[in-house]
C-alpha cells in the first residue's frame, strides 16, 4: 500500500505502525536532520498525515536512547547502520 499515487515508497500495513513522542530539544540534534532528509527523499512532504521516518521501530528506539545518553555524536557511523527496506517509524 502507498501513501499515494504518486508515492511508490512501501509503507507498512495497518497495525504494523509505532508512533514516537519526540521531545523537542532532539529535534535540532543533527541525527533527526538526517531522518528528516531521508523521509522527505523518500515519502515526500505532507501537511496532512504524520511525518513517516525511514527505518523500523527499532532503529527509531535506538537512536532516541543515543541522543537522550548524550551519545549521538558520531551521526554518520549511526546513519550507516542498515536500515529495515520493509518497514517504517513514525
């Protein structure tokens, strides 16, 4: 199922979606920069539906516990870990 018509990127079933409550300072660390890049590469951009973020419910887990750690520094070696091609985060 995609998003649209004009949107061939995979975007998991229903069910199959975990939403994240962010805190607002994360949003300026340079890693969620990178995220946000990638989804609009890859999703687009959408006032009317959540922002959808690249990777698995996982991958999201682990970057949140790296930067609230003060560990989210080195964001390239964390955004070379593979990311899941058959799922998403929002």
């Amino acid at each position: 199922m995609n998003v649209d018509d004009n949107n061939p990127s995979f975007v998991a079933e229903k069910g199959h979606w975990k939403r994240f409550a962010v805190p607002l300072a994360y949003l300026g660390n340079e890693i969620f920069h990178k995220l946000f890049k990638m989804s609009e590469e890859e999703f687009g951009i959408s006032s009317d539906r959540p922002i959808t973020l690249p990777g698995d419910s996982e991958y999201m887990d682990y970057i949140l516990s790296l930067i609230q750690r003060g560990e989210a520094t080195d964001f390239e070696k964390i955004l070379t870990i593979p990311l899941p091609h058959d799922s998403t985060a929002q």
